[in-house]
C-alpha cells in the first residue's frame, strides 16, 4: 500500500492550533506502516478526553474546545483519523474500507492503552468511535455522540445518492465548498486555510473522498454487516452515554433519537439538542458543548 504524508510545512502557523503534534504508529494488515497523529495535552494522570473528528475536517475541528476542557483539568487527546489531518494517507480510494477504519483506529486505541476514556464522537468520528467502544468496551467510561450514526442499511435519501454518486468518479474533493454549509458560525479565511492544509493536492484526497462510499446506508453496503455486529455490542452497552445535537444538521436528523432508544447508557441521560448548530457542530456551539462535557463527567464519576 502506498502511502502520502503531507509535509509538515503545511501545518506551519495554522490560526488557533498551538499545539505540538505527537505520532503513534501501527501496521496495516497487509503489514504497511501507518503513523496516526494526535493531540495530547493536560495533566498525564488525568482520565482522557478522547475527541473524533469525521470527514472531511481532522483535529482542528476542536480547537474552540480544547482550551475549555484543559481549563478545567481534564487529560485530552485528539486524534486525526487516517486519510485525515496529519495522520498518514494511503494514496488510493480502493486502500480505504469500512473495516480497514475500524481496524486502524482499534490498532491505535490498544497501542496508545488509554483507558478510563470519555469519548466525544461526531460525524465518522462517531461511526469509528462506536466501533471501538463496541471492540474494547472496557476502555471506555462514558461516551458523548454528536451528529453522528452507525447505520445498517436502512436505505440513502436522494442527497445521498447524488452524493455518493459524484464522489465514485472523483479525482478532487470541493473541500472550500462543502465545509461553510455545514456550520453556522462563518469561518474566517485563515481557519479555511488552516481546514485544508493536510490536502496540498488531490493526491492527499483518496481517504476524504472514499468516505462517502463508505457509509453504510445502501442495503448491499459491505459495511452493513460490521454495522450490525456494532449495533449489538452497543446494546449491550450500560455507561454513561449522552447525545449532544445540532438541530440544523440535516445529515444525522433524528439519529440521536435511535441511540437514546437502543443503547441501555443513554437512559435517563441529560440529552441535549442545540437551536443553531449544524453538522459541524464544534464550530457552532463549542462552548456548550465543553459546558455539557464537563458537566457530564462529573456527574457520572
């Protein structure tokens, strides 16, 4: 498998992103080498804050909670899925899989050993998140999803076949076009450079522009199966688990509804729905949604 690393250059400077960069290396399957970038800041004794990201943003996505979370001393990590941010890119769309996500990021989880984790999950980072908790349930102390989902093939509305559809034959992703509509806060045009420094070129793009074929919504999808295997394993699931939404996104309306009815943590739970957040909803209401964080460790140690 050939891999790309975007250029460290291309970080150089970014608006907002103080923060030094740190590796953990696994190996594919096939026995390639990946190296999965992450942020670790806070107290090394303190139970983690783990923060996902999904496509097509990387770590960056977090940086208005960051500070928040540190600020009242929590331990936490944000890690750049592969294909994304500073993590390694593999060079074709056929290298990404379903199952290769899950299989790196669970790689990564038993590398990195963290353990007493609070998980805060959105988009693919929610899909891949959810994996891992349904693989090492034991790691993990309570889980925060946000605009996200695990779907099992219930079928694709007609945005998403339009979606799908463009991404299959794509050579480049419209990354400066996409990311506005999904936000209601206004990114300046630093933050939108600082969005699309781990793609110098469409060579970087194969991983953000697999992604769609990826989500498991067809009933054919490959991904359907190890969906479903994720499914049972959540309902089995009895921490703490909070859903955090924004009422605006169009892209997981309703979803957090399936969680509180399916997954035995999540009852009872302060579930929250925030009036003007999107999709992307750490750059829309970043401060409630560290508030709600903080909030929900502490009431659930």
């Amino acid at each position: 498998m050939e891999i790309l690393r975007t250029p460290d250059e291309c970080f150089a400077a970014l608006d907002g992103w103080p923060y030094a960069p740190r590796y953990c290396e696994i190996r594919d399957a096939d026995g390639t080498p990946i190296r999965i970038h992450h942020v670790d800041e806070g107290p090394r004794d303190a139970d983690p804050i783990l923060l996902m990201h999904g496509n097509p943003t990387w770590s960056y996505l977090y940086r208005h909670m960051i500070p928040l979370l540190l600020a009242a001393g929590h331990r936490v990590i944000a890690v750049d899925l592969v294909g994304n941010g500073r993590s390694d890119k593999p060079a074709h769309k056929a290298d990404y899989t379903l199952a290769r996500h899950y299989a790196w990021m669970n790689d990564w989880l038993r590398a990195m050993d963290l353990r007493r984790i609070t998980l805060f999950c959105q988009d693919w980072g929610g899909t891949i998140g959810l994996a891992m908790v349904a693989e090492q349930p034991q790691r993990f102390e309570r889980v925060i999803a946000s605009n996200t989902g695990v779907p099992e093939g219930q079928g694709e509305s007609e945005f998403m076949k339009m979606w799908v559809g463009m991404m299959r034959n794509a050579s480049t992703f419209p990354l400066r076009q996409m990311l506005p509509p999904g936000m209601t806060r206004k990114l300046t045009p630093a933050e939108l450079d600082a969005y699309c420094a781990p793609f110098p070129d469409a060579r970087y793009m194969a991983g953000i522009i697999a992604f769609p074929m990826l989500i498991a919504v067809q009933p054919d999808n490959p991904g359907v199966p190890l969906n479903k295997q994720v499914w049972a394993k959540l309902e089995r699931f009895d921490k703490p688990f909070l859903t955090l939404w924004g009422k605006l996104d169009p892209v997981s309306r309703g979803v957090d509804r399936e969680f509180q009815r399916r997954v035995p943590g999540a009852k009872d739970q302060p579930h929250q729905r925030f009036d003007n957040a999107n999709h992307f909803i750490q750059e829309d209401v970043p401060e409630l949604l560290a508030e709600h964080t903080i909030r929900f460790i502490g009431s659930t140690e």
